[in-house]
C-alpha cells in the first residue's frame, strides 16, 4: 500500500503506466482514497510481455526490478534506453538478474 503522488510543484505524476506495467506481470491492483494496493496472486509477480504505449524512464526502471523478482522471463518492449537504465541494468544483473538488451531501441 502506498499513497498516490501529489502535492508536487512539477506537476502532476502520472502512475498509469507504472500500474499497467505490474497488472502484465500479474499484480492486482485497487486504487481506493489516495492510495495504491496492490497484491500478488500466489505470492509473486509472473514473467510477461509489455509494450510501454510511451516511452518512460520511471516505469521502465520499476519494471525492470519488479521483473527481476518474477517468475519466468519478461520482454519490456518501447522501454527507456537512457544511461540510468543501462546502469540499473548492470546493478540488477550483479545481484543476480538475467537482464539483455537494456538501453537498445
């Protein structure tokens, strides 16, 4: 359970594409008075294919460690090819992720 985003002077932080993201790898997901719930069927998040319908640096960074986690193997397809990716990539991969083909188009 965690809050929703808000109060930022940015602007507002939209969470769709993270919430999608993790309901392809099998999360369920409430949104009740400010809040995010989300649980997981057996325990755990399952390896799935997902195409960002835009691309974004935030929820490809969560996809990716939420994946690592999964069970079973997940394409992430329109991802964010940014440095940070490729370094988030490197850091999940030395503590035991089987990640490929970050920060390539």
């Amino acid at each position: 359970k965690v809050s929703l985003p808000g109060g930022c002077a940015i602007g507002t932080r939209p969470v769709d594409l993270f919430l999608e993201g993790l309901q392809a790898l099998g999360a369920d997901i409430d949104v009740d008075t400010g809040y995010v719930i989300a649980k997981t069927r057996n325990g755990r998040l399952v390896g799935n294919r997902y195409i960002f319908p835009k691309v974004s640096v935030g929820a490809t960074h969560v996809l990716m460690m939420a994946a690592s986690l999964a069970k079973g193997e997940t394409v992430l397809e329109n991802a964010a090819c940014e440095p940070e990716i490729v370094n988030l990539a490197e850091c999940l991969n030395a503590m035991g992720a089987r990640i490929s083909g970050a920060g390539t188009p």
